[in-house]
C-alpha cells in the first residue's frame, strides 16, 4: 500500500535562519527576447497588457516575488537577442531598449515590493577584447584584472539608469556570467568590494547607501554544483555572496555544499532558471499515456521539482525561464510558458491554467517573500521527496513527494503533496505544536484532470475537495493518481482569488491584416504617426512587432525621415554567450500565405571591415521555425549582395544564382520578393531576378524574415501584401489535441516532444482495416492545411462534406510545422471533413483553416 507518515511539528521550525528557509515563491526571467513582444501588448492592447501583469503579480497572493533580468548583449543567447544598454564606451546606459526594464516598472505598479535580479549572458562589442578570455578554462587567470572596471561600469550605469528612468533600485546582482562552467571568484570578490565602497559618479538624489547594499547571486551555473564547494570552502567568499543559485538541476553536490550553505550559514539558496511547464494542460489530458496533468515536463513535474531541489538542494525559491513566451514561437525552447503572448495586434494571448494552477497550489496556500515581509518558512523535517531524475522527474514518479509550509507565528501551515504516478497515495499527518487551538481542521484542495472524456480539461483544478478534522492531532489524506494536493489550516473557501476560475484573454485572435479593407496585411514606414508622441523614445525605438534575432535593428532619423536601421558593425559584434548569427529580425504573422514583401533599403557603403561578402541585404519568406535565429531558418530566402550578387536560397541551399549590373550603393533601392503558391519571384528595382517554381515538397505559409550583415543597413518602409486579391488566409489553426478535432481507431497522442512541434504535440495514426483510423473535424472558409511531419509514406482518403475529394492521397514529406497535405478552392463556407488513414503512419501536428 502506497502510505508515508510523517510529522508536522511546530517546535522544528527554525525562525533564526534569516532567508534560507523563507518560502519565496516563483519568479519570472525576462530574458533572451522572452518578453519581447510584450512591448507591443503594451501598446496596442494595453488591457491585455495589464491583465497578464495582474495574472502573475497582482492579487492578495500573488505568484510572481521577483523578475529577474538578463542584460543583453545584442546577440543571441537561445531565443533571440536581448539589445545592450550600452553599446560603445562611453555611451549613455538606454534601459528604455527591450521589455526587460520597463516590465519591471510596470509589475511594480501591481506588486511595490516585487524584487529584482539583475545578470549577463554575454558581453556587449565594447567589452569583447577585454573579457575574450571569459570563454576559457581559467577565466579567473585569463582574464586581466584591468578589465574588471569597465565590466563593473556597464553594471553600475545601468542600475543607475533604471533608477533615474523608473524609480526602482535592483535588490540583487550576479557579476558572473550566465550558466559559467568556470566561476570567477576574484572578479566576484572585485565587484562585491567596489560595490561596498562606490562613492563616487552618481547623479544628486541617488540613494548611495541602498546601491551599496545590493546583494550578490551567484554563481548561476547550470547543473554544475561546485560553485558550493567554492562557497563552503571560502569565508571571505561567504561575506561577499548572499544568495547562491544553479539551474536545471535539483540535487545538490556531493559534499552537500548548498544545503550547508543554507543549514549552516543561513544563505539563500535559488533555482534560479528553470523551466516552466511545456505543452499546456489542456491538451496533456488527451495524451494516450494516460498522465492527465501529469508527465515528464508538465505542471505536476515542475512541483516535483520545486519540492525536491528543497529537500535536496534547499532551494527556496524557482524562476521560470521563461513565465511569458511573448515571442513568435518556433524559436528556440518554444511553448514553454505559463502564458503564451506572440499576438500582440490582436491582444490575445493563451493562459496555461493547468501549468499555473499548479504554481498556485504553494502561493495561494503561504506567504511569499522574505523575511522582513512575514514570509512563511519551509519546514524541513516534514518536507521529503523521492521522485527520480535531476532535471526532468521521470522515474520513480509514485514515490513520496511533500512539502511543508508554516507561518512564523506557527498557527498556520500548509503541506503541498505531489502524486504524478497511477496509483493512490495516502498520507498520515500528525500535528505537533502549532500555536493556537488543536484538532485545527485541515483543508484539503485538490487539481487533478478529468475523469471522463466529455469533462472540460480543467473541471477538476483548485477545489476544495474535503475538510478534515484530525482525531487526536492525526490525519489522512488522499493523494488520487496525477494530482495535487494542498493541506492547509487556512480556511480560503469564500476567498474567489483561490477557488480555480479559467484565465483567457479578453480578446479574440485574428490573423494580421485580415480586417484591412486593401490587400495590405502590413505597412510600416516607422513613422508612427497614429501613435502617441513619446511612442519611439519609451521603446527605446524598437519598431512595432518586430523581434531581433541577430544584431539589433532600432528607428533612426536619417535627414529628417525615420529608417530602420542594423545598429552594429562587426566591430561592435558581441562576445557571444554560446553562439549567434548575423543581424536577421522576424515580424509578422505565422498565419501569412501567399504574399509579396516589399521593402525600400539602401545598404552602408562608410563602415570598411574585412568582410567583402558580408555587406548584403535579404528578405526571408515563410518562416515557421527558427531555433537558430538565422535569416535562413526561413524555407525561401532572397539575398541581394553590395556587389550585385543575387542568390535564391531554399532549405539553406543556394538553387538560384545570378547578378545585377551596375548597382548603386548610395541609392536607395526596392526589393520585392513573393510567393505565390509554389511559385517565387524576386524584383530589384523593377528588374526580375528570379522567377522559380518549387516542385519539391513546397512550403506555404510563415512569417517574413529580414537580415543583413554587420552594417548599418536601411529600411525606409516594409510593406506586405496579399500575392493576389483572391489569396487565402490561415484563419485558424487547431492543434492536433485540440478539442474541435476528433479520432477514431489506432491513434497515439504524445505530448511534451521537442520545440519545433506545435505545442510539443504529435499524433501518430496506424492504418488498420479491422478498426478504420480516422480524423475528422468541422472548418470554415475555403480549404483546409494538414500540418506535420512526413518521415515515411502514408495514404489518406479525404471525404468532404460527404463526397469523396480523394481516394488515394499521399502526404508529401513535409518538415516540422509545415503543410504535408493543402487542400483548397472550395466554395467558401462551413465544411465537414472526415479523414482516413489507408496504408503507413500518418502523422499529424495541427489542421490550419484558409479563408
């Protein structure tokens, strides 16, 4: 029998340990373009923009205790790239580029006390010579303590600027770089004592003595641990560093060094980077693995996780990387996030209510925060877990899992019990020293997925199942197969901000440029003129919905017009944190078909580098991934080189070369580049360069992509059109667990796969002539897409409507994301369709509406 017992005893609370054991809650990391898009949220659906604030970090128990920002580099590191807050020495720190620090300011409008943390991924161009060396073995030898005060310079100016910009201070620094495999312990020991003893370049009214005061996080390394060992070892490094954090990772070191650090010498202790749920709830409860809730990567692990890198590393405290998703996905680590926000110029915006219901069965049931804020306290001795895995919890998943919550005055607590497993687990609580009356009653709430297949995904999160009234200080509590549960002393059950009500958008999604009355789906001369007055300056002049995957493209006035322009050169090129790629941005919508892309450019001809090819100018069609963040990541991609050469690339291979005569780099210059179908057409300046048919496995919808080299290239205006009058739309995409598509006979439904899948799903039908494997589902407009990918051949008989449209269809091999059968030019209306799998493994990953 699945039973554990364990003691709840007040007298085990340790209330001198500072914040080593305060219960801290969640905290959001608005990092790598993360939050990117949120800009545009702000802007054009300012309700949508504050209703996610609220979701996260309003309310009387709100989740979110801190975000913590990445100071950016202007390269990629993973999803995007964050902009510099300064890009050449002696520059002016600008915190208004990117979302991070207006993001801060504004959650502070919902949440005063709301914390900040403040590191590197990399190191900005003016930097890179300097701190070359950070990328090697012995960083501490390598890099020259003559490079420390510039470094510590970029820290400095910035937090002065978000102070003199928003009125906020940051509470906690890192000085070492994000994920180092090689802490620099002499450069952290350097900061912390400049810190301590700074006096001097700050503006009237700064609080000198606050920004004395900030702490040290460090060394956040991922899955590394010996940063501990560092720490134990080292009293001086002790004194310096407040707070330890590593990612990805719930056991401590061999030595055990972080849960001395926060046993022994009371220092906070952070998950600080971890995941947040992937592929939302609603759709795991369709996996055939029969999870529910539950599964390797799904709300019920990251409480996993949060209960056992306690219990075995004492972090108090997890960060999701990233909360919000306010990208355009198919990026790197994409549909991983509480909320998804890639549609800002519909406002809407998808709430993971599983993956967040989760969270709140810890924040809704304690006090977050620290210390001097009354937080409530870990109590270890009734805190355990033995779910197998370091990372991803996925083995042993029915063994005990718990944690325990009290009050500092000890009256109240709240234990917090995870069973991602198929059998039943019971808990015996016995109730030891709590202040106040005894047998106080428990109440017991409980998330868990739907017990039949026609109850909603979520008829089941956040209720209060039972009251219990323990019997001689002694209670059980049932723990059903995928669930959570919270046992609390708390009566909440009139509070409406506990009791589970579904979170959505208050708006509808539409696709970009739908509702225009021309065939313009997007124009921007980044003049912006319909908008407010400061609408550039508090963007920092980043351009509406765009998203930098490569250098950093921001609004110039160039002779009294505002251009977009590619703001660094390959001098000022970042040291990169892993990788990244030459300036490319993406903008749009992914639900974009047949269309044209015309831009009026004009290429740098002053900035001399050594780079005689790198000096072009490209448009990308059609992209739907983009985990690299290149400019090739989109299937179809138009070059125009500074000496004429022009190249047509699919798939990242050159099939088309030719060259102009005669072009002119100090004129301006228009490219057009489309795709009709499957037919794609590139003009320079009237001229036809390239009129290509693909016949080998097309792709048909996607966003635009736009790119250049390491030069202050131009754009005078974008403008996107329809290809024709007549061409289709995506009006709707429905992910293949989706609730409007239905499946019958052999079908496997698999869920949390990897990040170029739609939601990280796929579903696998079997031909089987006893029990016919069918799709079928209800659309409207004037064709329908089949969307994922082919590895190997199948067969699909397509009935419409009831008539047969075809008998004998093969998919074609398609890639992740894209269409592997299009079907259109149907009378435009609402259609039934019913699909049957006849010969192989048909794969299918969502069904997109044309219209």
């Amino acid at each position: 029998m699945n039973k554990t017992s364990f003691v709840i005893d007040g007298d085990q609370l340790d209330l001198n340990a500072g914040d080593a054991n305060t219960f801290k809650g969640f905290g959001y990391l608005s990092c790598n373009n993360s939050s990117r898009l949120l800009l545009d949220y702000k802007w054009e659906h300012e309700d949508s923009y504050h209703q996610i604030l609220q979701i996260l970090f309003g309310g009387k128990h709100p989740l979110m205790r801190m975000i913590k920002l990445e100071m950016g580099d202007d390269g990629n590191t993973s999803s995007g790239t964050e902009p510099a807050t300064i890009r050449h020495q002696g520059e002016a720190a600008n915190v208004r580029r990117g979302a991070g620090f207006q993001l801060v300011a504004d959650a502070k409008e919902v949440q005063p006390n709301l914390k900040t943390a403040l590191l590197r991924w990399g190191e900005p161009g003016f930097l890179r010579q300097a701190w070359v060396n950070v990328k090697t073995a012995n960083p501490d030898q390598n890099v020259p303590e003559t490079a420390f005060e510039p470094m510590y310079q970029w820290y400095n100016q910035t937090i002065i600027a978000a102070y003199q910009q928003y009125g906020y201070l940051i509470n906690y620094v890192d000085p070492d770089r994000n994920e180092t495999k090689h802490p620099m312990v002499k450069w952290i020991k350097w900061f912390a004592k400049r810190l301590r003893h700074d006096q001097t370049g700050f503006p009237a009214d700064f609080p000198i003595n606050d920004y004395q005061q900030i702490k040290l996080i460090a060394a956040d390394q991922n899955y590394e641990t010996d940063f501990g060992d560092m720490m134990v070892a080292d009293p001086e490094l002790r004194k310096q560093v407040a707070a330890v954090g590593f990612h990805y990772n719930t056991n401590d070191g061999d030595q055990q060094p972080f849960t001395q650090l926060a046993d022994q010498y009371h220092h906070e202790v952070w998950y600080s980077e971890g995941i947040a749920p992937m592929t939302f709830g609603k759709y795991r409860v369709k996996a055939s693995n029969g999870d529910g809730i539950g599964g390797v990567q799904s709300g019920l692990d990251v409480a996993n996780r949060l209960i056992k890198s306690y219990v075995k590393s004492r972090r108090s405290f997890y960060i999701f990387q990233p909360a919000v998703s306010a990208y355009y996905p198919g990026v790197n680590y994409s549909h991983k996030e509480l909320i998804a926000a890639s549609r800002p110029w519909s406002g809407h915006f998808e709430v993971d209510n599983v993956g967040l219901q989760c969270m709140k069965h810890f924040s809704d049931f304690a006090k977050a925060g620290w210390a001097d804020e009354g937080a409530w306290r870990y109590l270890t001795s009734a805190c355990d877990s033995g779910v197998g895995g370091t990372e991803n919890l996925d083995h042993h998943r029915d063994a005990p899992s718990y944690l325990t919550l009290m009050a500092p005055d000890k009256r109240d607590f709240s234990t917090v019990m995870v069973n991602d497993s198929p059998q039943a687990r019971t808990y015996h609580l016995e109730v030891k020293h709590l202040a106040g009356d005894a047998n106080r009653k428990l109440f017991i709430w409980q998330s868990v997925g739907p017990s039949h297949p026609e109850e909603d995904y979520d008829q089941h999160l956040k209720q209060l199942r039972e009251v219990v009234t323990p019997v001689n200080d002694q209670a059980d509590v049932v723990v059903k197969p995928h669930s959570i549960v919270t046992a609390t002393t708390l009566d909440l059950k009139n509070d409406e901000t506990v009791a589970y009500q579904r979170l959505v958008s208050r708006h509808d999604d539409y696709t970009l440029g739908v509702n225009n009355h021309t065939d313009v789906l997007y124009d921007d001369d980044f003049t912006y003129g319909k908008y407010a007055a400061n609408y550039l300056a508090a963007r920092g002049n980043t351009p509406r919905y765009t998203t930098d995957q490569g250098g950093a493209f921001e609004v110039i006035n160039q002779d009294s017009h505002q251009v977009l322009q590619q703001m660094i050169t390959e001098d000022e090129r970042a040291l990169d944190w892993e990788y990244s790629f030459a300036p490319n941005l993406t903008v749009g919508d992914d639900k974009w078909t047949d269309y044209s892309v015309t831009t009026t450019m004009k290429f740098d001809n002053q900035t001399q580098q050594n780079s005689p090819t790198g000096n072009y100018f490209g448009i990308g069609l059609r992209e739907l991934t983009d985990v690299k963040g290149r400019l090739e990541s989109a299937p179809y991609v138009f070059k125009l080189f500074s000496d004429g050469l022009c190249q047509l690339i699919k798939d990242d291979q050159i099939i088309c070369l030719t060259h102009v005569d005669n072009l002119k780099l100090d004129k301006t210059h228009q490219i057009i580049f489309t795709a009709s179908g499957n037919t794609l057409r590139a003009v320079v300046d009237d001229q036809t360069v390239f009129n290509f048919v693909d016949t080998d496995n097309p792709k048909f919808s996607g966003r635009v992509k736009i790119g250049c080299g390491y030069y202050h290239t131009q754009i005078q205006r974008l403008t996107i059109t329809k290809a024709q009058k007549e061409s289709p739309l995506v009006s709707k995409r429905l992910d293949d667990l989706d609730d409007g598509i239905s499946y019958r006979g052999q079908w496997n439904h698999v869920c949390g796969l990897g990040n170029t899948k739609w939601n990280r799903t796929l579903s696998y039908g079997t031909a089987n002539a006893d029990n016919p494997t069918k799709i079928t589902f209800d659309f409207a407009g004037i064709g329908f897409s089949l969307i994922g990918k082919q590895e190997k051949a199948s067969r699909l008989r397509i009935v419409v409507d009831g008539q047969m449209l075809d008998w004998n269809r093969q998919p074609q091999t398609a890639a992740d994301r894209t269409e592997n059968i299009l079907v259109s030019g149907l009378t435009n209306g609402e259609h039934k369709v019913k699909l049957t799998v006849i010969d192989g493994t048909y794969t299918l990953d969502a069904v997109e509406w044309l219209a």
